[in-house]
C-alpha cells in the first residue's frame, strides 16, 4: 500500500509538470505584447522596453518557462495586471468559498444521488425507478446556470425564503450547492444503479438471498460495497465537472470564489490571474484524481498494485 | 464487441461494411423516448431553418417602444429589455447553437477519430505518447479547458467552435481507441495483414467501420454537451458576440432582469434545457438501437 501511493504520486507530478507546461504555452499563445498591456497604451517604448527586461520577456521560452517554474514552486504565480496585488494573495482569499461550494455539492451528490440509485436498483421496473431515472435525465440535461436562476426565481423572488446571492452564512450556501450539484446527483444516482444491478446478477448475492438474510442487508451490506468501484470513478470525475461548474454558479450567485475571479480576469484580460486560477483548478483537479485513486486500493483489496 | 456473425458480414463486399446494421431505424422509431427526443430536434431545426418565413420581424433590430413586455397574445414569450421578440430571437437562436454544435463537433470527431484509431492500431511507444496527451488534456475539468481556449483565442462564434471542439476531443481519442485495441487483434485483421493489406486501408476498412456505432452515438450524446459548453461561455458574455441570437448570451442578458422580467431568462434556457435533454433521449435511443450490448461507461 505504501508502495503503490507512492508509485501513484509519481504518475501524478508528470501530470502536474505537464499542466504548468500547457498552461505556460497558452498564455504565451496570446496575442500582443504583455508589457505593453501591463503598462497600458500611454506608456513610451522605452518604458515597455524596461518591462520586458524586467519580465523577462526577451529571453527565450525555455528560460522564460524556467524563471516561471522556479517562481512557481515558490508560491509567486505574479501579479495582477488590474489590482498589482500578488496574484497568489487573491486566489488565496477566494479558494476557501470554491472549496466550500465544491465540497458542499460532491457532499449532497454523493448522499442524494446514492441513496437515490440505491432505491432505483432495489425495486427495478417500479414506478420509483422509472420517476427516479426520469429525474436524473432532466438533470444530466439541465444548464447549471438556467437552473440556478430558475431557484433563485423561485426561492428567492416568489417565496422569498433564501437569499438571492452572495456569501457568508449557511443559508448563502443553499441555492448555489443544489443547482451544482443537480447534474452530478443524476449522474451518480445512475451509476449506482447500474452498478448495483450488475452485482445482484452475481452468485454470491444469490447465495445470501438464499440463506434468507433480509433484503436491506443484502443490499447495504453485500452489493453496494462491490458496486462501489465505478461508484467512485464517477464521484472524482464529478469533482471535476463541479470544478467546471461552479465558475458558472459563482457568477449566477455572486459567489466569491475562483470562478467569478477567473471570469473577471478574462474579461479585463488580467492573464497572470488566468494563468494562476486555471493552474490552481487543474492542480486540485489531478490531487482529487490521486485521492480517488488511493480510496480504491481501500475500497478494493482485490486490487492489487505490483 | 465483435462477435463471429459481424465478422463474415465485415468480409462482404465493401459497400455493405460500411453500412449501418439492418433495422436500425426500425428500432429506433420503436424506441418511444428517442421518437420524442427526434421529434423536438425537428421542431427546432425546421422552426429555425423556417424562421424568416414564419417571422418578418429581425431578431436583432431593437425597438424602444416595447421594451420588457411579459408574454401576451402579440409576444408569446413577451420582449426583452431592448423590445426585441423572445420568440423571435430563440427560434433564431437555434440556428446559432445548433450550428456550432455541430461545427465543434464535427471538429473534436475529426481531430479525435483518427488520433484514436492510430493510438489503438499501433499501440507502443505513439499510444504512450498519445495517451500522456490526453491524459494531460484530462487535467483540465471540460468546461475549464474550453473557457481557458476562448481567453487565449477571444470570443466570436468561430472561436467558440474552436474552443468547444479541441477541448472535447480527448472523449473521441478514448473511445475510438478502446475499439481499435479491441479489433486490431481480430482475425479478420489478422488475416488482412497476411495478404498484405497496408495499415491505412486495414485502419479504413476494418477497424474505422467498427467504430462507426459507438462514434454515432458519442456524438448526439456531444452535440448535447457542446451546445450546453457554448451556451455556458455565453452565459458569461464569453461566447457569440451581440446582438447575435444565442440562448447562453440571451440567458446572461436576462439575469440582469431576472427580478423584474422572469421571462428573459427563462426562456432561453427553456430551450437549451429541451435541446439538450432532445439529444440525450435520442443517444441513448440510438445506443439501444445500434448495439444493445453497448452501455454507459
């Protein structure tokens, strides 16, 4: 075990070396002249010139992207172009509202679309399982960002019972995790349920009916701990899709998180912030991927990692 | 995937390889939910490609003099905040979305299927290579990598094409792969090789016609995502520029009157919601129709 998490935290540095590489490159890809950006139009050549060098603009790439490494590793990702604050300092203070909204949603996935896929599966062909898969349809369709405002129209505007956006107590935090989480809830309710049906089909599943052990504990105790596995692929996947969709339901809600700062710095073309938050959501991205991982070896012990 | 049966039918001749299997539409209409599913696709592809026919009103001019006005018997969805017809602008709009759905698509299929197919086929150090790029491309969450591409390339529809095309391209790479590993060690491969076929016409005609299934219903199921892709960068003023009708940049307008004029933005995103669920119902349908075997991964 011990072994195998290291062997698998080695697969997951070339990844990371090869994400900061990508996302060097396409920032590079822009363009124009970044100095020139920096110091706006007013500025004199000479001025941008002195940038440049300062930048290091007028080395090559490899020592461009060598300067921007060894910064990197050292927590320097820049500086904004629009506030001159480190960039590190700004997604500091957003991260822990993404993180937040993130792991809020993967929560309320897991618990409703399990629960959900459970039911589905124990009564096959039912009513419940036709209103339960009919539901999670709607929620693989639904834009993350109409549903959203949808709530938000209702809760909201007509009910008036949740606040509209914004951040800070629990009730803030209602809207937001339910419209995220609604694909990824349609997403694992169907993986359970397709998981476990697979394993009712197995002999060992037929042996404890057989013996007569009561239904709930064939299911709780003997299938959903072998239909886990792809339970739990899709659960990390999700992560990712949630990562992706919480820059959406950041700027539904007001939400201060990385996603809006990322939108924002788009927008005013702020690219050492790009460079920053698209590195930080990767970099989280690949971490949960290995934590995913190392949760099969636990979940598994069939596994075996030689 | 490939059973004994479909391999005598690969080694007719060529014109029936490549055609679908038998009774495929047969199943499809008799599948209810993908008939809906077709059925609400063809109401928006003909409502659209009819729209200058059944409106005479442009859905970009603006007119001061109703603006915001709620649904009514003149404005079935009502008017946005510069008088334009809702209606109007959403059946336009299908135009807009359903064209780069099918652009971006078209793109990731292109760039993906033959990567995959050569990734799957010669397998060694090019998969190796292959798969660290596409691993790599995993990396980035899907909508992340997409948004990453338009900050680099700017808005525009042609951007959002290219943006929503290259970042899904992996899914093809994956997919098509997976069957080229499973085909390449088939005797009937085997056997072409021995007479001495050369690896592209083994590629095109045995391996290619192999994933035609799969790449099929991969792609409804796409066209889903990428329409729902495009419309999120949209949504965020990221995507097609105005005036120009698209249901995300609509639905980001209509936020801002989303306490005073629900229907802005209900509407819009009524409509990709249908649009869609639309091409779930007929990927699935058409998963069932092709090949029962196949599953959700």
């Amino acid at each position: 075990m011990g072994l195998y998490l290291l062997r698998r935290l080695g697969l997951a540095v070339p990844t990371l070396l090869g994400v900061t590489v990508v996302v060097f490159a396409l920032i590079r890809l822009i363009p124009g002249d970044p100095a020139r950006l920096i110091l706006g139009l007013q500025a004199s050549e000479d001025e941008v010139a002195r940038l440049r060098v300062e930048l290091g603009l007028d080395r090559p790439l490899y020592v461009q992207y060598a300067r921007f490494f060894a910064r990197l590793v050292r927590g320097d990702l820049g500086y904004s172009a629009v506030t001159r604050e480190p960039v590190i300092g700004e997604i500091g203070s957003r991260l822990p509202a993404t993180v937040q909204l993130a792991v809020s949603s993967i929560v309320l996935a897991t618990l409703v679309g399990m629960a959900a896929g459970i039911l589905s599966a124990a009564r096959q062909y039912s009513a419940l399982d036709y209103l339960v898969m009919t539901v999670a349809l709607f929620g693989v369709s639904l834009p993350v960002f109409w549903l959203g405002l949808m709530l938000m129209l209702l809760f909201s505007v007509y009910l008036n019972w949740l606040p509209a956006g914004g951040y800070g107590t629990p009730a803030h935090l209602v809207l937001p995790t339910v419209a995220l989480a609604a694909f990824s809830v349609a997403i694992i309710a169907r993986m359970t349920r397709s998981s476990l049906l697979e394993v009712f089909n197995q002999d060992y599943i037929r042996t404890a009916r057989a013996k007569g052990l009561h239904g709930r504990v064939v299911i709780l105790r003997h299938a959903l701990k072998n239909a886990l596995i792809p339970v739990i692929t899709v659960i990390g996947l999700q992560f990712g899709a949630l990562l992706g969709g919480a820059i959406l339901t950041e700027t539904v809600f007001a939400w201060p998180g990385m996603g809006r700062l990322l939108v924002s710095a788009i927008t005013a073309r702020d690219y050492a912030v790009v460079q920053g938050v698209v590195l930080v959501f990767a970099g989280l991205f690949t971490l949960v991927n290995l934590a995913v991982d190392v949760l099969y070896a636990y979940v598994d012990p069939r596994i075996h990692y030689g | 995937m490939s059973t004994p049966a479909s391999t005598t039918v690969r080694w007719l001749p060529e014109t029936v390889a490549l055609r679908p299997r038998p009774g495929v539409w047969r199943r499809l209409r008799r599948h209810r939910t993908a008939v809906v599913g077709l059925a609400v696709l063809a109401v928006f592809v003909v409502g659209s490609l009819l729209a200058p026919v059944l409106f005479t009103e442009d859905p970009t001019e603006a007119n001061f003099e109703r603006v915001l006005q709620p649904p009514s018997r003149a404005h079935l969805l009502g008017t946005d905040n510069l008088g334009r017809d809702l209606l109007v602008r959403i059946v336009y709009g299908a135009r807009v979305s359903f064209l780069i759905g099918v652009l971006a698509v078209s793109l990731s299929a292109a760039l993906g299927v033959p990567v995959g197919l050569i990734s799957g086929y010669y397998g060694g150090g090019v998969d190796m290579a292959i798969q660290r790029l596409v691993d790599l491309m995993l990396a980035f969450p899907g909508f992340l990598l997409a948004l990453t591409l338009i900050a680099v390339l700017g808005v525009g529809v042609t951007n959002v094409v290219v943006a929503v095309g290259l970042a899904t391209a992996p899914v093809y790479v994956r997919l098509v792969r997976g069957v080229a590993l499973s085909i390449r060690t088939q005797v009937y491969v085997e056997a072409a090789q021995a007479l001495g076929a050369s690896a592209g016409r083994i590629l095109r005609r045995h391996v290619l016609p192999n994933c035609l299934a799969p790449v099929i219903v991969q792609s409804t199921l796409q066209l889903g995502t990428a329409i729902l892709t495009a419309a999120g960068l949209g949504f965020l003023g990221l995507g097609v520029k105005p005036p120009t009708p698209e249901w995300g940049t609509m639905l980001g307008e209509g936020q801002t009157y989303l306490f005073s004029s629900w229907y802005m933005a209900t509407f819009p995103g009524l409509a990709i919601f249908l649009t869609v669920l639309a091409f779930n119902l007929l990927g699935d349908g058409l998963r069932d129709a092709l090949d029962p075997r196949m599953r959700l991964p």
